[in-house]
C-alpha cells in the first residue's frame, strides 16, 4: 500500500469501501455544490423576479385608449348643440337653437327635465366647469341655464336626479330694440359672482359684456358691476373662447387669424397671430385656461398659449401641431381633470388627443356621423356626442396620456416656460397643474453624482490599494486594510447627515482652501516622499519599517492646515473675498451650499472602501513568480508594479470601479441629504441635483397607487436596474478580454 493512502475497510461480502472521515468528506462537498447551484440559481430568480414586477407595473402605461359607444338615444325633431355630461354618464344635458334645455336619461332616452330659455338662438355654448347650458337671440339677450345632477342612494342603488336652476340672464346692449344683429359664435363663463358673454355681430365686431358681484365681507352689503363692450375685429368672427377667469377673450376668424383680447386693458388693440390661412371653425381652453387648442377649417389641429419674451409683453405662440383631420374640426371638448380633449371632424371622424405629451391617443368613425355637440364627462372617463335627432355617451378609456416618449426623454414646451425644456416636477397646490415627468434631470443628476464620486474614490481607491499591496510594509498592512474595509459598514445615512450639516457649510466658507488643497497635498505628499528618501541610511535604520507613512501623513496634514490657515486671504487676492459672489457675477453659475463637491467628497468616502478592498485583492492575487523574474531581470520595485503587476491586476481592478460605480448610482441617502434635492439639468459641480434612486425615496410615499406618478417612478426604477445591468454586462465582458490578454503575461 502506497504511503499516505486511507486503508480501505472492507464489508461483510468482502468488497473494499471508503472510510468514515472519507465519506464524511465527499457529502459534505456534494451538500457545499449544490448550496452553491441553488443559491446561484436563487439569485438569478430573485434579479428575474424584480424585472418581472417593474415591468408589470409598468405595463398600462402603454395600453392603447379606447373610445366605444355605451348607450344611444333618440331625441327627435332636435339638433343639440351644446352637451353636459353628469360624472356618473347616465344623463345627458343638451341645448339646440330651438331654445329649449333638455335633459336625457341614456339608458332608455327618456326626457327626466326640461326647460325652455327663449323661442330661438342664433347661437349656443356650454360653460362644462359650471355645468350651465346658454344661448344668445338675435337681439344680444343671453340666457343661461345652470344643471345640476343631485346623487342619492335608494335600496343600494345609487340614483341620479337631474334639475335645472333658474335662468340666468345678460344683455349684451342696453336697448335690445336698437342693437346690431348678433350672428354667433358664443362663449359664455358663469360661475359664481361672475357671468360672462360674448357673441360675434353679424356686421363684424364682437360684442361682450361682464356682470360681477361683490360682497362687502364688514357689512355684508352687495355690490354689483356691469359692464358692456363692443371689440373691433379686422374679420369676421368664426369662433369664441373665454378663459375662467373671464380676463382673455379669444376669437378666431374667417381668414385664419387668431386674436386675443386683454380684457383688463380695456379696449386695447387685440394680438393678432395668423394661424395658417384656412378659417378657425373651433376653439377651446383646456383646464386652468392657459392653453388654447385650435382647430381650422382644412383639418389642422395645434395648440397655442401665451409665452413670456425677453423685450415687451408676452405673445400667443404655436407650441404644438397635432396630426391633421380629414375635415374641417367642429366640435373640440376638453377634459376637465387633465389635457386630453375630444375632437369631431365635419366628415365623422373622432379623436382623443392630449395636449402635454402630443399624443394622438384615439382616432376612429363616429357612431352618430357628423357631430353638431361633443363634451367630455368631468371624470374625463366618457364623452357624449350629438347628431340631429339622437344622442349618444361613449366609455372613454386612456391609460396615462401624460406620458409618451418624447414627454419623459425630449423637450417638452409646458405652458408658461420661454421654450421648450427638460422639467422634473410632479406636483403643485393647484388642480390645473401640468405635471412635468422628464426622467432627463434626473438620469443627469444620477451621473453627475456618480462622476464627481468617482472623480475622488477612483484615484484614492486604485493608488491606496496599490501603495498597500506592493509597497506597505506587512505589519502596517495588517491594520490598514481591515481599518479601510470597516469604512464600508458606515452608514451612508451617517455619511449623508454630515456632509449636510458639517461638510456643506465649510466647504462654502472654505473653498478657496479646498481649491489650494487639490496642489498642495501632491506636493506635500511627494516632497514628504522626496525628503525621507534623502535622510541618512542609519537615521531610518533606527525607525520600525512603515514609519515613512506617518512621516507623509505629517506632511499632508501640515499641507491643509496651511491651506486652512490661507483660506482668507486666497480669496481675497483670487475671488475679491467671496468665492460665490465671484463665481455667479463672473459666470452667472450660482453657488449652492449643497452641492455636487460636497456629494462628491461625501459618496467619495462611501465608495473608496468597495474600490479599495477589490482593487487590493486583485493586486495581492498577481502571482509572485511575475514580481520576482521582473526584478531578478533588473527592474527597481515601481517599475514592476507598474509594468507587471498593474497590467495583470487590471481586470480586478477594472471590476471594482465597475463595483463602485454601482453603488454610486444607487446611492441615495447621501444624496437625498447633502444635495438640497433639486431635479435641475446642469453639469455644474457648484449647485444641487436629484438623483433616480433619491427621487423614488422621496416621491413614492405621496404617489397615488397605479396613478401616473406612481407609473413613472417604477419607469425610473427599471431605467436605474437597465443602467446598472448594462454596465455590470459591460464591464464583465471587459475584464474578461483584460484576463484573456494579460493571462499569458
């Protein structure tokens, strides 16, 4: 029996068989195998799993709408004109040029009110917001009738009431007798202790006239105001609109010239902007007034609003072109939760459109034909359109219109702004609010940060882990590396509440210091370095092996002490005595406390020990054997590290960058904390920024559940995962082509 060799025991048949210990051994390796397969394997399920779930929760963001007709009802020997839609779509309220408001159940057609306002209309409207149904005669007498849908519960069944208030009447000329000939269009506003009407004259012009009430709140004495105007208009007159607060009066004509009446100035000479050539046959204003939609006679549809200008007053301005229709647009109903409208063409044709995101997000036949009425139910989850004779509702579904891939990674003009421009910003204190979901602010601030973090842990991380493998003494070793890796159980949230509160604040009083720091630790460092190597051979002979560590440590810290200790009057002599005041006046940046240096420095600190602990192994792993041929062949120590050992510990240390970029990126409490969380698109190192991962901790707890926040913010999540995945891909790929070109070394 060869010597070493286990004696083989043998069973009762005679046959040979292992030890104990030797059996013991090959179970316990088959158990260790395959915890390792099923733990790969549950990793791989659980990366699968967290994929599986953004995606679902990400998929009814690109379901198609979808407009299909509910219910359909005669009302015979009537053409509607004007339409209101109760919120539970199950009456529907109309008003033709016959003068009579009538109120439709639609679930058989029957009549539940009705209610006559004058013999005949030249011309009629709807105020949705109000839920008024009005019409103007020949001789400027408006009339307006507000609708109410009352609901109740009988039995479990809720039951809807409809009812029709008391008239609501305006004169648009004091003696009807002597007045000009009212033609039409009419936009009406009657909300509250306001009412509003203006009609188009049948020999040009527009008349308008403003009644408002106010209440002395001290004596409860009312006060009304009436006011009548006639607006010159250079051409006929084919479409109205009034904004809510009854401040805007726009007016479309006959050649295809928009205007836009101030009414608080007066009668000032209306903006005129032409829109294209063909007639205006429709407009309308979409929640919180600002945007106007405008469709023409040949089928253009666009959207225009008021945008501010460097030199004078803001002007009407084309934001937006949607596709063209077939026919002429007559009928333009605006949603009054969001910026989705319907749209009926003069051909038949029906759209759902929303204004923000451009989309087109319906297109189909009409069920009744040409439509004389449209409206869009308050919940803007149903439509109601009109033919001669009948009526019709319509189930409207839509499934984040906001969103669309031009409003989350292109330019997106919103209302108000100069131009068009990235915008993070989800919410506001007002229900007319545009939401504004680009992920472009956000994806930079996660780079940014990430860069400005490497900038310094790179460096730091790679040269300290060399310096420590090839160059530090054994005894020292033993400290520094375990003192380095414990860094990496700090708390970032730590990390973060210092960087905010102790590091921002120094760094803006002290940065003309931290500038003088990046020269003056170099030179020390190296000056340290260059005086120890000029010291007598027996004064080191006489110091423990390693003490040229703390010889430059000395050194470095004596550095920024005399930074420190200059801070004031470098900035005196360099930046007039304030580095930020010189910084926005010579530049225009301005100069945020918190910042992308103090993120930097701050995820620095966070990100060394990862790099640091990778890098170190890749180093101590490169086989001695190289080490020892290069310097048996004449190559002092650093020409070895460099040349041999860096080249072959390259993969590594390529994996751990790629490691620490990682955590950089997913980084989001020192972000959250040390940038004063600011979602704005700039490169500068000297404001704030918003990153994926700190924007979802921050905006998830208020996002409604399946609402389109709530939508985006897992888009950005599985945006972060697809970065993370593409670079971790990458990088593999790379130290693998690393290993394969340096393995032969």
């Amino acid at each position: 029996m060869a010597a070493g060799t286990a004696p083989r025991r043998a069973d009762a048949s005679g046959a040979a068989r292992l030890p104990d210990t030797a059996r013991r051994r090959i179970a316990t390796e088959r158990l260790a195998s395959v915890a390792i397969r099923a733990g790969g394997l549950a990793v791989i399920l659980a990366i699968t799993g967290i994929f599986a779930f953004l995606v679902v929760e990400i998929l009814p963001v690109l379901l198609p709408a979808r407009v299909a007709l509910a219910h359909d009802a005669a009302l015979a020997g009537v053409v509607p004109r004007a339409l209101l839609l109760d919120e539970y779509r199950t009456h529907d309220a109309a008003l033709g040029r016959d003068g009579v408001v009538r109120v439709v159940r639609l679930e058989d057609g029957a009549v539940r009110a009705e209610q006559a306002l004058a013999d005949d209309f030249v011309a009629v409207a709807g105020d949705a917001e109000h839920s008024v149904l009005a019409g103007v005669a020949r001789d400027g007498r408006i009339a307006a009738a507000p609708v109410a849908f009352t609901a109740s519960f009988e039995e479990q069944r809720r039951v809807v009431t409809p009812s029709i208030g008391a008239p609501i009447e305006l004169a648009l000329f004091d003696d009807a007798a002597a007045a000009p000939a009212v033609a039409g269009p009419l936009a009406v506003r009657a909300g509250g202790d306001a009412q509003a009407g203006a009609a188009a004259l049948a020999g040009g012009g527009v008349a308008l006239v403003q009644r408002r009430s106010e209440r002395n709140a001290f004596t409860g004495e009312t006060t009304e105001s009436l006011e009548r105007r006639v607006l010159a208009t250079p051409a006929p007159v084919t479409a109205l609109a009034l904004d809510p607060k009854q401040e805007q009066l726009y007016a479309g004509t006959a050649d295809g010239r928009l205007l836009r009446f101030d009414l608080r100035a007066g009668v000032a000479e209306p903006e005129s902007v032409d829109a294209g050539g063909a007639a205006i046959s429709a407009l309308s204003l979409l929640i919180g007034g600002r945007t106007l939609v405008v469709g023409q006679a040949d089928g253009a549809l666009s959207s225009w609003f008021t945008v501010p200008q460097e030199n004078g007053p803001a002007r009407l301005t084309r934001t937006r072109d949607y596709p063209s229709y077939p026919g002429a647009v007559r009928a333009i109903a605006p949603s009054q939760r969001d910026r989705a409208f319907l749209v009926a063409a003069d051909d038949g044709t029906l759209g759902f459109q929303y204004s923000t995101s451009g989309r087109t997000l319906w297109r189909g036949d009409s069920p009744l034909g040409p439509a004389t009425a449209l409206a869009l139910a308050p919940k803007g989850d149903g439509g109601a359109i009109a033919a001669e004779g009948r009526l019709a509702s319509l189930d409207v579904r839509a499934s984040h219109p906001e969103l669309s891939l031009g409003s989350l990674f292109g330019k997106v003009w919103y209302e108000g702004a100069p131009r068009p421009e990235y915008v993070w910003q989800s919410s506001s204190g007002d229900d007319a609010f545009e939401p504004k979901l680009s992920l472009v602010p956000l994806v930079v601030g996660t780079l940014k940060g990430t860069f400005y973090a490497l900038l310094l842990a790179v460096p730091l991380g790679v040269l300290g882990a060399m310096y420590t493998s090839q160059f530090m003494h054994a005894r020292l070793q033993r400290w520094v590396k375990p003192g380095v890796e414990i860094m990496a159980a700090l708390p970032s949230v730590v990390l973060g509440f210092l960087a905010a509160l102790w590091l921002a604040p120094r760094v803006e009083r002290l940065f003309s210091a931290f500038l003088a720091m990046g020269v003056a630790i170099p030179v020390a460092a190296i000056a340290g370095g260059w005086l120890w190597s000029r010291l007598p051979k027996r004064w080191v002979a006489r110091v423990p092996d390693g003490t040229e560590v703390l010889w430059i440590g000395v050194a470095i810290a004596a550095a920024m002490a005399l930074c420190v200790s200059l801070s004031a009057p470098l900035e005196r002599a360099l930046f007039g005595g304030s580095f930020p005041a010189w910084l926005e006046t010579s530049t225009g940046l301005p100069f945020d406390q918190r910042n992308a240096v103090v993120v930097g420095i701050a995820m620095g600190f966070a990100v060394i020990p990862i790099i640091f602990a990778i890098s170190e192994d890749a180093f101590s792993n490169v086989p001695a054997d190289l080490s020892a041929g290069s310097l048996a062949l004449g190559a002092n120590r650093w020409q070895t590290v460099v040349r041999v050992v860096l080249p072959t510990a390259s993969p590594g240390i390529f994996s751990a960058i790629m490691v620490g970029f990682g955590r950089a990126v997913g980084e989001t409490m020192i972000v959250l904390m040390a940038t004063g969380n600011t979602p704005i698109l700039d490169w500068s190192p000297f404001n704030g920024f918003r990153t994926l991962s700190a924007n979802i901790a921050v905006e998830i707890p208020e996002a409604p559940h399946g609402g389109t926040l709530y939508r985006t913010l897992f888009l950005a999540a599985l945006l972060l995962f697809a970065m993370t995945f593409a670079v971790n891909t990458a990088a593999e790929l790379v130290r693998h082509r690393l290993r394969r070109r340096y393995g032969r070394l």
